[in-house]
C-alpha cells in the first residue's frame, strides 16, 4: 500500500502543472463516470455487497417490527395476567398475545397444567410444569434470535468483501500504469476508483448490520430476562394455589402477578 501511495504522489506531481482553472466539484456526473469505469471484478462485489445489504435491511426492518409487536403485547399480557383472577381466563386470551414471548410460555405451562389436573384445582406436581417453562422460555428466546447470524456474519464480511475489491483496484491501477508507460493520472485512475469504490461500499453494507445486531442483542437479553421472571412468578402462582383453595373466599390475596417482568420488560 506504500507503494501505491508513492505512485499516486509521482503521478500527482507529474499532472500538477497539466491545468490551471479550477478543478469541478464531484456530483452525480463524476460518480456515474466512475461506475463508468468500474472492471467486472468490482462488479461483481458490488453486486454481492448489494444483495448482502438488501439482506440485512429486510431483516433488521423485520426485527423492529418483531420487537416492538413483542414488547407491546407482553406489557398487556402482564396487565391482563396481574388483573384475571383464574387460569381459564388468561387461556382464553393467549391468542391475542401470540407474538409476546411471555404469553408462548404461559400457554404452553397451562398445557401440562391441564393434562395433570384437568383445567382445574392445585397441580400435582411443579416439577413437569418447571421443565415445561424453562422449555418454553428457550423456545421463545431462540424464535427471537432467528436470523441474527445473518447480521453478524454481514457485519463481519462486508468489509473484506470490499477490501477484495480494494485489492483488485490496486492491480488494475498498477496494470493501467505499466501499459500506458508513463505516469500519468489518466492511467491509474479506473483502478483507484474501483478501489474507492468498493470499500465505501463494504462499509456501507457492514456498518448499519454491526449497530443492528448489538442493538437486537440487548433487546433479546431483555426478553430473555422478563420470560425468567414470568416463569418463576407463574410457577410461584401454580405452588401457592393449594393454600388459596383451602382459604376462605372472603379472605384470599388477589392473585399476584409478574410485576418482574413488566419492569425488565420496561427497560
């Protein structure tokens, strides 16, 4: 790269006394010329760093509106959660929650809960119903993080994809050089924008999916934080149930809801 540098200030000094008016400011013109110019190999990575960006976009947009659909229907999944008082009242309204990760595992806990009892009356054994809601916590969590890897991976490659390009500019500068046998601008320039070009673009594609998979890692380690809060205080719900039933009507708590996870999901 040193090299190449040096080249490009003989060249620059060569054509520096070439015009004296002013040189036109770069717009549309200049950047549809150099396009002009661009070889098939930084087509082609133009090509693959346009697909990988179309890519990433569709997924990040996707993931946006997952989250937000997720975090607005699990807040109101807890609130119905905190004011129903019996388990066939939340069942019923699970399927307008369906995109809240908390209302998966509720669902899918209330199922083992019914095989055991029926639908009704204190659980016979918590530990199925544990396994159950770890289970349906994980599946919730990993249907989150669906295509995230596609985001890192992009993040990752887009700008050795670019510098690839990069390279490959460099050698057409150097092969414009040597056949035109004098140093001149003229000769190199095609290269060094195939150069310029596709590592501009490279960042381009990488930048936004790098910002994007943090930012969706956080929220996923907020999501995943709230379901393990919801599960213990359901599981915590369905062991304090026999000491509601043997109570007095007048005198039983109000049923106690996950107030964990409406914070962490308020985060």
């Amino acid at each position: 790269m040193a090299i190449f540098t040096a080249a490009l200030a003989t060249i620059l000094q060569a054509d520096g006394g070439a015009g004296t008016g002013a040189a036109p400011s770069p717009g549309f013109g200049e950047l549809a010329d150099m396009m002009g110019n661009v070889g098939p190999v930084a087509i082609f990575v133009l090509v693959v760093l346009l697909l990988a960006s179309l890519y990433s976009w569709s997924v990040i947009l996707g993931k946006i509106s997952t989250f937000s659909k997720a975090t607005a229907q699990s807040r109101r999944f807890v609130r119905a959660f905190r004011k129903a008082t019996r388990l066939q009242e939340i069942a019923a309204l699970t399927g307008e929650y369906s995109a809240s990760p908390l209302a998966q595992v509720f669902e899918d806990v209330y199922e083992t809960y019914k095989r055991q009892t029926g639908g009704s009356g204190p659980p016979r054994n918590l530990t199925p119903l544990e396994r159950t809601a770890q289970t349906a916590a994980s599946t919730a969590v990993t249907a989150l993080e669906r295509r995230m890897t596609w985001l890192a991976t992009i993040g990752a490659t887009s700008p050795f994809v670019g510098l690839f390009g990069t390279v490959m500019g460099v050698v057409d500068a150097f092969h414009g050089l040597g056949t035109a046998g004098a140093a001149t601008l003229r000769a190199v320039a095609p290269g060094i924008s195939e150069a310029l070009i596709t590592t501009a673009a490279g960042l381009f594609v990488a930048v936004p999916a790098v910002v994007a998979y943090n930012q969706f890692s956080a929220r996923i380690r907020i999501f995943a934080s709230a379901t393990d809060d919801f599960c213990r205080e359901l599981l915590n719900s369905l062991e304090e149930m026999p000491q509601r039933t043997q109570a007095p009507a007048a005198q039983r708590p109000p049923a106690e809801m996950p107030r964990e996870a409406e914070r962490s999901l308020s985060k």
